[in-house]
C-alpha cells in the first residue's frame, strides 16, 4: 500500500484506530502539521492514542513533503493524516516544489466537520467557498481527491462533483 493521504480535522480518533488501522494494517500514522510538529503536549498526547504497535510521527508539512518525494513512506503501510484543505494545499505546494511532477497519490477527503458558516455536503463533510476555491486548485495540480469515511466504503470523486458542491454551497449561503 505504500501511504495514504487522509483530510481528517480530528487526525487521530476512535474511527482511525478502529475503522483505518486494523483492515489496511497500518504500521505507521504520520500527523503532517506544522503546529502539532512543534507542541510536545499534543504530540504526546497522540503518542498516547494510538495502539503501541504502531509508530507516531508528528512532522511539519515541509518534512512530510521531503519524505513523499525520497520515497521514505514506501516500506510501510503509512496513514498520513491532515486536518485541513489548507494545509493539503501547502503539502501539495511543497511536493510540486520539491519534484517536478506530482508524486501524490489520491488523497482522501474524510472529515471536515461543521464549523462557521459551512454547509453540510455529505454526512462528516462540510464545506464553505474557501473550502470549493481550494478543491479547485488542487484540481488544478492534478490532485484526485475522493469522499468517504473508511476504507470499504464507497469512493466519490470529488474531482468530478466540484461543480455541484459549488452549487450545494452557495444554495445554502444564500437562504
């Protein structure tokens, strides 16, 4: 399996150890975070999460950029865990700057929860404009994103579906 990229704003939770770790043996969870890279309480607290037969890492979004380029995820089945569009947006920047092509495999795109003015999509996704401006941007960079919240469930291509969700969104703001 090599890595998987996860967007998930709660990172680690009862539905990575339970539902991600266990069916596609995940030996290794990378947070890829530049503010949790440099906390020591909530790296530690995430070390504690986790089952103790898998490895923690907490790197800022530049390291984890380098790695995928070396190809250091490659060895193992790596969960790499993300919490924002944003910051995916970064990684993405970092990788395209490091390599002349995308190296990134598709991402997925499973929890964005309700916070602001976002608008409920799908069930654990929630998005707002800034939220379709970057989907489309990473479009843009060639980047296949799809929906769904573990491993065996169905995959939307979110590639495909931006053009609605933009419709869904602004629907919604504008009630």
């Amino acid at each position: 399996m090599s890595y998987i990229i996860r967007v998930d704003d709660r990172l680690v939770h009862g539905q990575v150890i339970e539902g991600w770790i266990k069916p596609l043996k995940i030996s290794m969870i990378t947070i890829c975070s530049d503010t949790i890279a440099c906390d020591i309480m909530q790296k530690t607290l995430y070390k504690l999460s986790v089952p103790p037969h898998v490895a923690l890492e907490c790197d800022n979004i530049e390291t984890v950029a380098k790695k995928i380029v070396e190809k250091k995820y490659e060895k193992e089945n790596v969960l790499i865990l993300i919490s924002s569009l944003q910051e995916l947006n970064v990684l993405v920047n970092n990788v395209l700057r490091f390599s002349e092509k995308t190296l990134l495999n598709t991402i997925n795109i499973g929890g964005l929860r309700h916070c602001g003015n976002k608008k409920q999509v799908y069930r654990a996704l929630c998005l707002d404009m800034k939220d379709i401006e970057l989907l489309k941007e990473l479009i843009s960079k060639k980047i296949v994103m799809e929906y769904y919240i573990l491993p065996d469930d169905k995959k939307l291509k979110l590639n495909d579906l931006v053009l609605d969700l933009e419709k869904t969104v602004k629907n919604e703001a504008n009630k």
